[in-house]
C-alpha cells in the first residue's frame, strides 16, 4: 500500500486548501493555512473579511475537526492537551468571541 504521497499533494496544492467551514463574519469559506485558520475572502477585492484564527493555542494544535465544530455551533467540545504557562496540561471547551471587528477563541473551563 502505497498512495500516501498523492494523498498529502493533493491536500497542499495552492488553490485547493482544506476548507473547514463556513465565515461567521461573511458566509465565506473558512481555509486551513500553516498557522491560521482564516476567511477565504481576506482581500481587499473580496470583501476584506478580517476572520483569522491562530492555529495553535496554549500549545495545543486546533485540529480542523475542531475547528469545524467551532464554527458551526459557536464553541467546541472540551478539548484536552492545552499547557498554561506555568507548564501545566488543563482542558477546556472553546468558545469562539467577537470583538470589534476581530474574532477570539476564549476558554471555556
Ligand atoms: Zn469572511
């Protein structure tokens, strides 16, 4: 068995990015790049939509699964593998907030 590398080229091929889900801001498609999760539609020409969501937080990588789920319903299951600053593991749900006119994820214990 043997089909992983045109597997993996497919998914990194410049046009064709994973798309995970839908904008909250303009109903675009939300795509996975190396470190954000970010609105398709982040040009000036379309729309200049600013959702952008950083990837990893407290250490942990935000899977797209996750990020689906955090788009469509608002927040996400408890996630665990987050590390505080003091080095501790702890796991939250997280919910994603608005403010102004920039988009966070904020823990939810
Ligand atoms: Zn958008």
């Amino acid at each position: 068995m043997c089909f992983g590398v045109i597997e993996i080229a497919v998914l990194f091929k410049g046009e064709d990015m994973n798309v995970v889900g839908k904008c909250p801001n303009c109903g675009g498609k939300v795509v996975e790049s190396k470190f954000f999760y970010g609105c398709q539609n982040w040009r000036k020409e379309d729309g200049a939509c600013p959702f952008k969501l950083q990837k990893t937080l407290a250490q942990k990588k935000i899977s797209p699964l996750d990020m689906r789920e955090i788009l469509e319903q608002g927040e996400s299951k408890k996630l665990q593998g987050f590390k505080s600053k003091k080095g501790e593991f702890f796991s939250a749900a997280l919910k994603l907030v608005k403010m102004e006119r920039y988009w966070f994820l904020k823990f939810l214990p």
